[in-house]
C-alpha cells in the first residue's frame, strides 16, 4: 500500500493547489507527494520545496484518507521561506507535458470560497474540511476517511 503526504497551505484566503493537465484530464489537487520507504509522512510533507519552491512548517495534522490501495496524510503548514511557483522537482524539470501519462503541473493559488464550486479538486472530502474549518475553526484531531473506488 502506497502512503502519500499531501499539504494544506493557505494565505490571504487562498489555498495553494497544484492544477494538473494529464491524458486529456483536467483537475487540481492539494500539493503532495509519496512517502518514501525511509521517511515520514512529516518529513515528506516538508518537501513542498519541490513542488511549490516554498519551505514549510507543520502546525498539525487535519486528515487521513484511506483509499483501496493508498493512505494520504494530509498537514496545515505554514510558509516559512521560499518562492512561490519556484519549484524544481522532478514534476517541473523532467515532466513531458506531451506524454499522458505525466502532463503537467502548475502551482496556483484558488480562493478558499471557490473550492466548493469546482468538481474536480482531489480529494474532495479534503476540500470539503478546508472549506467548513476556514469558517469553523480545524478540528481538535485529524479527520479520517475511508474512499471506495467508484
């Protein structure tokens, strides 16, 4: 079972999402990436330098969503240096946006209002709690969620 590590950032009222292009799909989804065998999912969260060009801080852990065949762990940072859209992971530097199966990845900032008007934002759960916690406040412990394939 795979285990991915995945961020939550959000300033002035905008989350950072990564907007994907792939084999003729169009969607967002929240920064991340897979937790190596030698790694924690906090120490993988922290690598948002790669996809986002920003160096991060952990403030708690939000969520926990089990799929068939992968976990995702999912974290509210805060930035604590960096550029954004600076990354230089292997997504950016060695990604053929001609090849379906890696297309292409573009670091943006979505409004935390407009998450709810968009269909295709994964997880949709973790949009869900952005929304309800930017207005509510976060939850005292992670939120955990179990996904069926559909």
């Amino acid at each position: 079972m795979r285990t991915r590590a995945g961020i939550i950032l959000i300033e002035d009222g905008k989350v950072a999402l990564i907007e994907r292009h792939r084999g003729g799909l169009d969607y967002f989804v929240f920064p991340g990436g897979g937790v190596d065998e030698d790694e924690t999912p906090e120490q993988a969260a922290r690598e948002a330098m790669e996809e986002l060009g920003v160096e991060v801080v952990i403030r708690r852990k939000v969520a926990v969503i089990h799929f068939d065949q992968s976990t995702q762990v999912y974290f509210l940072v805060e930035r604590i240096g960096g550029e954004f859209g600076s990354g230089t992971g292997e997504e950016f530097t060695n990604a053929d946006p001609d090849d379906p199966q890696e297309g292409i990845y573009i670091p943006i900032w979505m409004p935390v209002d407009e998450l709810s008007k968009h269909e295709k934002i994964f997880p949709a759960d973790l949009a869900g709690l952005v929304v309800r916690s930017t207005i509510e406040g976060w939850p005292d412990a992670p939120v955990i969620v179990r996904e069926r394939s559909k």
